[in-house]
C-alpha cells in the first residue's frame, strides 16, 4: 500500500512516529510494506556503521535475585531456581577466553545479588580494566543508587543496560511486585545518563497486557532518553514464574519495532537478541536483515548456563564460547554482514 511507505518515509525524515502510525504498522498484513520497513531501517545503519556487527561477550555471573519480577525465571520466590555466583576467579577466566576469541566489550550481567557488594562490584571492574585496557566493560545488575552508579563509572565501567520495561506505569505494576517502583526505574535510567555512561534500555515485545499504547509511551521514552543502546526482544515465558501460561511475543513485531526504532533512533547500538534466536532458528539473522547491529554470544561457563533461565527453551546452554563466537561469525556471514573485533563504540 503506497500509504504505508509513505508514513515509513516520513517517519524516517521526521525520527519520530504517531500513535496511529504505529498502529498501522503493527497490524499490516502488507509484505511489501513490512520488507519496505525492514529495508529502509537496514539502509539507515548500513549508512552509520557499515556492513558491520559488533560482538559483546555476555558473562551471566549470578542468578540470585533480590526481586519478584512476575515474568522472570530467576525471581526470588522461583523454588526451581538452581542458584548460582560465579568466583572473581571464573569471571575473569571468562574474559581471558573472551579476549583471545576477538571480544573486546564484556558485559557482566546479574540478577540483583546483595552478595555483590559495591566494593566487590568495583574490585571486579578494576581487575578487568587493568588487565584488558582496550576493552569496555558493560554492567546489567540492575537498579542501584545514584553513588553505586556513580562508584561503578569512577572504577571504569562504560556503559550500563538496564531496560525500563514499560514507560507507561500502570503497565509497570502489572509486571513487577508492588515493592518495586516504575519512577525508580526511570530515575536510574537518568542517573546513568548524567553520570556519563553509555546507556541502554529497553523492553519485552508481546509482555502480558501490553498495548499499542503502551508501545507507543516506550517509543516516546527512548527518544526523551536519547540512549546509546536499546535492548528488545520477544517476552518468552518461564514455566515457573506467574506468567508461565502466557502468549509469548512474537518475531514479526519484534522485527518491526527493531525497525521503527533504527528510524527513530539512527545511530543507536541494537542488538538482535538471544530471545530471538529462541523463537525462531534465524531470528538473529533476521534481527540484523531488520536493522540491528549487535550481537552477545555468552561467555558464561558452560555449566551454569542452563540455570540462569530468564525463559524457558533458552538457546546456546551448550556450546562453549568458542563455539557461540564461531558459529555467531558464519551466521552474520551468511546474511552478509562481518562481525568486527573491536569496542564497538555508539557512533
């Protein structure tokens, strides 16, 4: 419909989207539209960053967790869970491994452990600085204090993800337990941002109760926030948690938000997640073909993969790093793009 290319065209000139705009893309049956979109947000990063992926070496270093979120596997009252932390000693074998296979980010990712103090958070960042000085560190613990945050950065942490999974509050609360807060959430998000990092967001697609309204208030929010990163994937159920009967998100609307949000967000760091893989075996090729730019093979010890379930039917539990970091160049490869061996900075 030549209607829908010219709202993707104008979308794209203006960075910014309606409400009714949205809708009309989420619910098109159009596959000439749909391919037009995908094309538009694949040109718009090829323009920026080339015919290049950056790879993010992810360690998964504790799944215990302080919080109740509903959809998560780790929540904290996940009986199931078969609890795990890693030693300061097996993170940093992780990187050593990660850095002689070309990773150049390390990104330490965790439920919100109380065991990881500050202190140990920080002692950790320092190690991996001094001993990899070319490479960025990337936390994802969490929501913390503006001084946590701040000791975090002065110890040399770069960048920081942390999605804010629903900018509309009321849908906040129907995802997290009443102890948690959407305007904390925010004020993290900010803090980050004024600290300095290199800062991420994001949101599930398909979440229970989810809307286009909603989506379209996480649209708004991103371009408030301006951020360097912008993490989504399909919401996958976790068998254990209140939410484990739930529809799942599915790839097309993943596909296409990763689009519209290449749009909005020219220069913005995307990557085509783990979650995607798992709902679809080419759901990573397809992320990057819609315009996403990042991928994060895990470098977590094989051992411990399989517990930190956030879904269920996870993909790559198995395979050692080598492995994920190999497979993950011929899959770029075969849809003719080259993963690159390097920080992988916002542009």
């Amino acid at each position: 419909m030549q209607m829908l290319k010219q709202i993707i065209t104008e979308i794209e000139n203006r960075q910014n989207i309606t409400r009714d705009q949205l809708a009309l893309l989420l619910e098109t049956t159009d596959t000439g539209d749909i391919a037009f979109l995908h094309e538009r947000a694949r040109k718009t990063a090829d323009a920026i960053y080339g015919k290049q992926v950056f790879i993010r070496g992810l360690i998964e270093f504790t799944n215990y967790c302080k919080n109740d979120c509903i959809y998560c596997g780790i929540r904290k009252s996940n009986r199931k869970a078969e609890r795990y932390r890693l030693t300061e000693e097996e993170i940093l074998s992780c990187c050593a491994n990660g850095y002689e296979l070309g990773f150049r980010t390390f990104v330490l990712q965790g439920g919100e452990d109380p065991y990881f103090t500050d202190d140990k958070i920080c002692a950790l960042i320092r190690q991996i600085k001094a001993q990899y000085p070319d490479c960025a560190v990337t936390l994802s613990i969490g929501e913390k204090e503006h001084d946590s945050y701040q000791a975090f950065f002065d110890a040399g942490a770069d960048r920081y993800l942390l999605r804010h999974e629903t900018a509309d509050e009321a849908h906040y609360g129907k995802l997290h337990p009443a102890e948690m807060f959407w305007k904390h959430r925010m004020d993290c998000l900010w803090d980050l941002k004024e600290i300095g990092y290199q800062v991420g967001c994001g949101f599930m697609v398909g979440s229970p109760e989810q809307t286009v309204d909603t989506l379209y208030e996480d649209l708004q929010f991103i371009r408030r926030l301006q951020p360097h990163m912008v993490g989504i994937g399909p919401f996958i159920p976790q068998k254990d948690t209140p939410f484990g009967e739930k529809k799942a998100g599915t790839m097309e609307d993943t596909l296409r938000l990763l689009s519209i949000i290449r749009l909005l967000q020219p220069h913005v760091l995307l990557p085509s997640t783990t979650a995607l893989g798992t709902i679809h075996p080419l759901g990573r090729e397809k992320g990057i073909q819609a315009g996403a730019n990042v991928v994060m093979p895990n470098l977590s010890p094989v051992a411990v993969r399989e517990k930190y379930k956030l879904y269920d039917n996870k993909i790559c539990t198995g395979d050692e790093a080598a492995e994920c970091r190999h497979c993950m160049a011929r899959r770029m490869e075969s849809v003719g793009y080259k993963v690159v061996v390097n920080r992988g900075d916002y542009h």
